[in-house]
C-alpha cells in the first residue's frame, strides 16, 4: 500500500510539473533559433499595420457621429494621431461607458478613448495610460430649475450614464436624491430636457459645451469634487504598449498638439494642469 500511495504522489508531481511547463511554453514564444519574441499589442498593431481602438461616440466634443455615420471628436482626433505615429490604419469601434473594460478584457480592442477617469478599482482590472485631459463632475439642468447645488437635489432624480462613477459620487454627497441609469450621455441629456431628470452629473469638459449648445440648459454649482484624470485604457500587464502609450501622450503635450485638439473642439485652451505638467 504505502509503495502505491508513493507511485501516485510521484505521478501527481511529475502531472503538476508538465502543466507547469505547457503553460510557460504556451505564454513565451520562441523563433526559429530559439529565441523569445513578443507578442504584445504594440508588436501585433506593428505587424498587421492595423489598431482597433473603442470609442464612446455618444459623448460630444470627445466622441460622436457625423450626418453620415463618420466618429469626430476629441477623443476622435487623439486617435488618429496615435495612429499616425504608429503609422497604420485604424479601426474605431463604438463602446459604452459600461463596455470599456470587458472590451479590453476580452482582447476585442487595443485601447479605449472615452473620458476613461483612472480609479483604483478600475486599475484591478485594467492598466491605464498618464493622463491626457483633465475635468471637474458638475450638475447640468434646465435654466430657471432652482437647482443650485447637491443639496437642492433631495428627492429629485440625477441622471448617470452606466459604467461612470457619478452614481456613487451622487450616494456620498445626497443619498436621498434618485439616481437614473442611462445607456449613453445623449440619453441622459435628453432625459433633463424632457423633464424626466432635474440634472445631469458629468464631466465639467462635456457640461459646458453642452450648455454652449443649448441655450435652455445651464451648468450650476462648483465641480463636486476634486478633479478627474482621464486617461486611455488599455488590457493589464502589456507594458510595451503602455510605454508607448504613454510616450505618445508625453509627445503630444510638449509640441502642444493636445492643446490645439482640445481649443479646437472645446474653444478655450485646457481649464486645469494636466498632472504630471507638461
């Protein structure tokens, strides 16, 4: 009995340790002569000369359609200039607040643009680049409402958008109000129009050209909390291409060209310091 039970552990370590091996072989790749090659996004976006990138194209300046179906924005124009520096062809898919990180995690985009704040707990799940553009989160209503601060929003409904968040800054600063979910930013724009919110918590950037755009709207209050670092995210441990990433964006402040993306969408220069300062 005991040389069986012996047979059996030498059988199971000798199983654990080939497991052990397929993985490592499966995970490192080797070329011809042996040697390690990567196969990280940076080098597969290099390679096929292509970069699929989501985008959330409800959400104007950053990221909305054309007449005719064509992404512009913001978050539009950051794109093509980091596939101009890449020099390949890109791909935009369109993504939801709520889809950013499962379109990562399931390899079916290189990266996200789309006011992608960086938080903790997102960081448990994705990597994120330095930060590109910087906002404020400010109450957006109807003119006249009498809404002037967090506190008149007690018993009153605050539209969010899925996957952001507001709902959980709105919990902490008046948990008697009511908070309504929204697939996208149009729709919860739409639903203070409409009446069928009192406000709309979002991004100071996208509250101001919004209340530029429509003279019954306004935005009320100061920014209810700090400020918001948005950044492009991108699938956890593919450090290359986060170094590229985050080189791009160093780049682009420095010749001044995020700056002039940023005045020519939103017409003013950059509100707040970008953080590290450029």
């Amino acid at each position: 009995m005991k040389k069986i039970k012996q047979i059996k552990r030498i059988a199971a370590v000798v199983m654990a340790v080939s497991v052990a091996v397929g993985l490592t072989a499966c995970q490192q790749k080797t070329d011809s002569q042996g040697n390690s090659t990567q196969t990280g996004t940076l080098q597969k976006v290099l390679k096929e000369r292509k970069m699929t990138v989501g985008c959330i194209l409800s959400f104007p300046p950053f990221g909305y359609k054309s007449e005719d179906g064509t992404p512009m924005g913001y978050d539009v124009d950051m794109i093509h200039e980091l596939a101009d520096s890449l020099g390949v062809e890109v791909e935009i898919v369109e993504v939801t607040a709520d889809a950013r990180i499962p379109s990562l995690e399931t390899g079916k985009v290189d990266a996200v643009f789309g006011n992608f704040t960086r938080t903790l707990e997102r960081a448990q799940k994705i990597d994120f680049s330095n930060p590109y553009v910087v906002a404020g989160e400010r109450l957006l209503v109807k003119k006249g409402s009498g809404i002037n601060t967090v506190d008149d929003l007690t018993g009153k409904k605050v539209a969010v958008t899925k996957g952001s968040t507001n709902a959980e800054l709105m919990a902490t600063l008046n948990p008697n109000a009511e908070v309504v979910f929204f697939e996208t930013s149009a729709d919860a724009l739409q639903a203070v129009k409409n009446g069928q919110c009192a406000t709309f918590l979002e991004d100071s950037n996208f509250q101001q050209y919004q209340a530029a755009q429509n003279d019954d709207l306004e935005v009320v209050g100061d920014s209810l909390i700090s400020l918001e670092y948005n950044a492009i995210g991108v699938k956890k441990g593919d450090q290359d291409w986060l170094n590229y990433l985050n080189l791009f964006i160093f780049n682009t402040n420095v010749s001044g060209k995020n700056d002039e993306m940023y005045s020519k969408w939103f017409g003013e220069p950059m509100p707040f310091d970008l953080n590290p300062q450029y």
